[in-house]
C-alpha cells in the first residue's frame, strides 16, 4: 500500500474534492451504518478524513479509531474531526497489511474508497479479519467507474473515463471494483455477505448533484489524471480536452450523469 | 412504428422472456404506479400484456385502455389480461402516432419499453400528450442497455451486447435511452418531471434475480439478435459465441451483473 502509489494524489485541490464527494454523498453512503455506544471501530485507510467525519457523526458514543498509511493525510484527518467537534476518535498511523492491533480487538470494521487502490484486495479483507471479532461487521464502500455514462455520450468522453481506469490499473489498483465487492468479500471468507449498490442520478432538476457530483467529484477526479495520461501516450491532448468538454455538456440542462458505488457488510 | 422493426421479434421464446422478465422486475418497476378508482388510463404499447398484468393489479378501479400497433400482440395481450382475472382493461389495436381518442381523454398515460423502438421519441410524447388531461400524469419506463456490466467483464461481452445497441440503432430505435427519459419528458412540454433509476444488481447471494433477470431476460434478449449481429458483420461467430458464453460466467457463483431502468412520471 505505497502512498506514492495513490492515483489521485494528494494535492490541496484533491482535498477539495475528497470533501465536496463526502459532502454531497454522506447521506446516501453512510445513512445506513451507525454503531453503539461503546463498540469499538476500525475505520482503515480513513485518508484526510472525508469519511470519517460521517462515521463519527452517526455514532457518536463508539470507540472509532481511524488509521491510515500515510502520516500527513493523518493529520488533516485529524485537524478535520477536531474542527468538526468529533471526540469520539482516535487516530494512528498504520499500514493495512501490518496492523498493530492484537486479534479480535474491534466489534465493526469500515473501509471506504480503500480497496480499489490495492493489487491484493482479498488479502487486505483478510488481514482485515483478523482484528475483527467473531460475530462482527465489515463495511466496505467502493465506487466502480466503469459504472458511468452519460446523455449525451461521446467516444472522447469514454476514452477520458476509460484514461483513469487504466492508469489506476498500472498503480496495482482496480476503480471497477465496486461490481466485486461481494465476490470479494465472500472469498475473505466473511458470511452473510449482503451488497447494495448505490446509484446516483443526475439530472438538471438535481443541481446539488449537478455541482456537487458530476462536476466537483467525478469530473474532477477524471480532470486530476490529465497529466498522466497524456504522458503515458493512452491518449492525444484534444481527445482528452474533447471528451473532458463533452463530459461538462452533460452537466448542462439535457444532459444526464450516471454513476454507482456499492456497499457491502458482512460477518466475520 | 412499422411493426416488422421491432428488435426483439415476436418469437415464442421473445413472448416468454418478456414474461420472465415481468414477472421479476414487477416489484422494482411498477410498485409505485397505482391510479384512483375510475380514473381513465392509456397504456400505449401494451405489446403482449407483460406490464398490463401489473398495471391492472396495482390498479384494480381505474379505467384501463391498453393499445398496440400489432393485432396478434393485442390478441395476446387480451388473453392473458383474461386468464389472469382481470376486468378493468379494454384492449385496441392502435398507432402511437396516430391515436384514435379526443385530446383530454385520459388522467393518465402510462408507456413501458415503447419509446426504445421509435426513431421520433420526443415526438410519441407530444402525441401522447394531447390524450391527455391538462394535470394528468404520464409515467415512462425504459432500460438502457449501455448501463449493463458485469464481473468479471470481458471485451467479447461488451462487444455481443454493443452489437443489441447497434441493431436497435439501424432499426431506427435507441437502447441507450433510459438515461434521455428526463430530457425527453422536458422537450415534450411535460413539467415537474422526476426520474428514479431502478437498478437491477444481482449476485450469487441473489438466485432468483440470477434465473429471472440475468440469464432469462438479459443475456437472453441479446442472445436474439445472434442471427442479426452476424449477417450484418457486426461480430464474427467465436466472438459472440464467447461473448455470451462470458455473460453466462458472469452469472455463476463470484460473478455480478447490473443493469438499470429509467421510470419517469411527469404532468401535463
């Protein structure tokens, strides 16, 4: 799990949309995972803190420790869930494959928009395990970019999208995981293994989602691999200006934006 | 809306899948569709009554008139609205562009995987407009078959089911459309328009949806236009044959399947 590795970067801008995705999808991916009083979370790979910010928010009397790989995103993490008045967190540094918790030390599990940039998701679910208890949950959340399209759709806007799956697939990631979240969770060996996908939907009617998804969360992410891409030779610079245009023409009245993230939980 | 250029022909086996097919995404698609005792409803496009199955239960004292351009699927259509017990629904063979009712006839207009097979959609609407009451609704359901994926995913599987798009294209029709519902229902003149995805997403945990939804509605709506994709050189025959056959993996144990439907409801 290198940190240099990470496909989008740690840039201020980054952070930027890191916290306006949290913000404009708390609801719908977090809704529905509140822990009690007392319970003892793991939140791995919690980054700047986008997530957890929601975490402790829902459960207010749990023991949340949040870790991550590296120790500057820790500390905005940690920066974050003070400003935020959060006092039910601790934080840590901590690599997902050494994870210096003894056995059996948490009674949930969270994992966020973590997997996808791993070459062995399986293996991190089971070290993952390990520091579950028998009879507690995991709650892996990840989003899937070959899940996207758009009205009207271009060649150019695809070959964009398709860029980013790509260059996180040479960094050892894999942004369509969203579709394997079960199957993957299933092989680490958890049960009663139950996914629900999360769809978001936009059209000119949501223009919270106009802005705050399509725009400051996907586009932007897709935007952040410019670079990369063209340097890499995956493609010329006015197809990828023309399928980054066509990709804002759907944003516009007549246009539409689809996209969807999945949620698994299960039982060790 | 010539009868011979309907994609999916009018097949013995066509007639059972769209059964199946109703038959599991019944729940999803029309658990909210329900209209007021009396009220007067046009359903354009019954076809062979697949949806007027669910319409007339979820509406027992509403006013049914179901139509269709061809007389043996209406004949269809009649006899299985009779053997499931039905009373409320008058059957006619009728035109979509041609309708034989006074403006302001209906409260309601309801149109199922119709505007899929028409070169002039935004054009239907306006048509089906006029039937219609001012403050009645109008309700629009369509898939759209470039949300379909699945794990794992190969080339051979995304080139059998470009081929259905394709086909669907030449014949006039377009298979993308559940994401233009809203931009369609808007150019129509209808207002307060909502559209709400119905995602379909199946795993192995999900057995009912594996038989009723992947194999026996999906793949085997693009199994049906093998023949097509073929003569018309769009896919040479290892490729499709692999490209089916990698579906039918996707639906095994560690596989997932998605696909997403598009129900708009608007006002006059």
């Amino acid at each position: 799990m290198a940190a240099t590795a990470y496909v989008h970067g740690y840039s201020t801008r980054e952070a930027v949309r890191l916290a306006d995705q949290a913000k404009t999808l708390g609801g719908l991916l977090h809704h529905d995972t509140s822990y009690s009083p007392g319970a003892r979370v793991l939140e791995c790979g919690c980054g700047t803190g986008a997530q957890t910010v929601h975490l402790a928010a829902n459960s207010p009397g749990a023991r949340i420790v949040s870790v991550d790989v590296s120790p500057p995103s820790v500390e905005q993490a940690e920066a974050r869930i003070r400003a935020a008045g959060c006092g039910n967190v601790a934080f840590q540094v901590a690599d997902l494959f050494h994870l210096p918790f003894p056995d059996d030390s948490f009674d949930h599990v969270f994992v966020c928009f973590v997997l996808e940039h791993l070459s062995e998701p399986a293996e991190a679910l089971r070290r993952l395990k390990h520091v579950l208890r028998p009879g507690g949950s995991i709650t892996v959340i990840e989003g899937d970019n070959g899940s996207w399209y758009c009205h009207p759709q271009t060649q150019e806007a695809s070959r964009a999208v398709q860029c980013l799956i790509e260059i996180q697939a040479r960094l050892g990631g894999d942004s369509l995981i969203g579709r394997r979240v079960y199957p993957l969770l299933t092989e680490a060996g958890f049960r009663d293994v139950h996914v629900s996908p999360r769809m978001v939907y936009v059209d000119a009617s949501r223009p919270e989602l106009v802005e705050g998804f399509s725009k400051n969360t996907f586009i932007a992410m897709v935007e952040g691999v410019r670079e990369q891409a063209l340097s890499l030779g995956l493609v010329d610079a006015p197809t990828w200006d023309k399928g980054i245009a066509d990709m804002y023409r759907a944003t516009a009245p007549g246009g539409t934006f689809c996209y969807t993230f999945f949620k698994g939980v299960a039982t060790k």
